[in-house]
C-alpha cells in the first residue's frame, strides 16, 4: 500500500474514536491561547490549564503582560518548567504585538514566527484551532514518533517530516492529522510501552505488524 492509501485507513479510524478535533487547552482570548500554547512546549496540557486558570483571571490582552512585573509573572508560570525562558519570551512576545500589529494576532505562519516564543509547531497550532487555517502540519514529538511507527516517514528532522507529511495528507485534514496523532498517543501508541495489540490501527503500522507477526 501507497502512504497515501495507508493514510485513507488509518485517518477514519481516528477520526471515529475521537471525533471533532478541538484544543485541550482553555482560553477566552487569542492572545490568551498563544500564550497557553508558549506554556505547553515541555508540559502537559493539564498542567498548563491549572496555571492558566490563575494567570488567566488578570491577563486578558498583550497589555495586561506588558504591565507585569517579570518576577510575577514567572510565579504565575513556575510549575510549567523553562519558566524564566517562557517569561521572558512572553514578555518580548507582549510588546512586539504592540510594536508591530497593534495587539491583534497575526493570521499568518509568516507574522506568527516573528513573535519571541513562536515557533513553526506553535504557529500551526495558533492557525489550526482558532481559525482553522491550514499553513502547516504540526509536528510534535508524539506525531514524529507516530509517523516513523505507522512507516510515513523515515526522520527525526519535524520540518522534514512535515514536508513529507504534507505531500499525501489532504491539506483539509492537516490541523485534525496531528490532533488524532497527539491523542492515539496518548492513549495507545504510547512512548514507552505502545499497547500494538489493541491498537485499532495496528493493520496498517508498520511498527505493530511486526511486533505482531513476530
């Protein structure tokens, strides 16, 4: 079977186990999501969502982190880890929305990457689930692990994978692909112990037929 063939299986299946692809993550505002997603780089969404809820009820706009003290801020964002870098990023990130697009979000992958703190995944992520626009496939470490596993791709490098990724997944299907990835492996294809044997894609992996057919 083609990529693209494997990928016509494959996708039904997750979309019917998990259905509308929506964000983990909470939010109110798409400056507020950016910086939840700034959050999530080496951290669990759940972690991430307990911090929110408090930084969240005093942070609404790129404004509110620009009047910040940086100390408080790092108090607020301390548990997710990286939390001196992320501060400082979002800080950077507050005042050139400012200085460059008025405090409104950018729509953009291009606009988005200019912003400390955004790189290509987050900006993915940003188009993806408030707008659902396609620029790029995210590729996270549970998509790159996943894509070598089912055999779609033969790297490590995610712009490489993304590049591959994107010559047979439809660009309509790009923004849910990586969600159905991430979730699977969360739930089954897990990194240290994939459960191959009740996995519902196992048929068309690559990784779990020959586990299976050992």
């Amino acid at each position: 079977m083609t990529k693209k063939e494997i990928f016509d299986k494959v996708f039904p299946i997750l979309e019917k186990k998990f259905g509308k692809a929506k964000a983990a993550l909470n939010y109110e505002t798409p400056f507020q999501f950016m910086i939840a997603v700034i959050l999530s780089a080496q951290c669990t969404d759940a972690r991430v969502n307990i911090v929110t809820k408090e930084l969240f009820k005093v942070v609404k706009n790129p404004e509110d982190i620009r009047k910040m003290d940086i100390k408080t801020l790092e108090e607020y964002i301390k548990s997710t880890g990286f939390f001196r870098n992320k501060a400082k990023n979002i800080k950077l990130n507050a005042q050139m929305m400012k200085e460059k697009y008025n405090d409104k979000l950018p729509r953009t992958i291009e606009e988005l990457l200019v912003l400390p703190g955004v790189g290509r995944k987050t900006a993915n992520v940003i188009l993806g689930d408030l707008w659902n626009i396609r620029q790029g496939i995210v590729v996270d470490t549970h998509v790159k692990r996943l894509s070598n596993l089912i055999g779609f791709v033969e790297s490590d490098n995610p712009e490489i994978i993304e590049r591959e990724l994107m010559k047979f997944v439809p660009k309509k299907y790009w923004f849910e692909y990586s969600h159905y990835l991430i979730l699977h492996g969360r739930d089954k294809c897990v990194a240290r112990r994939p459960k191959c044997l009740e996995c519902e894609i196992n048929k068309y992996c690559k990784h779990g037929q020959k586990l299976i057919n050992k």
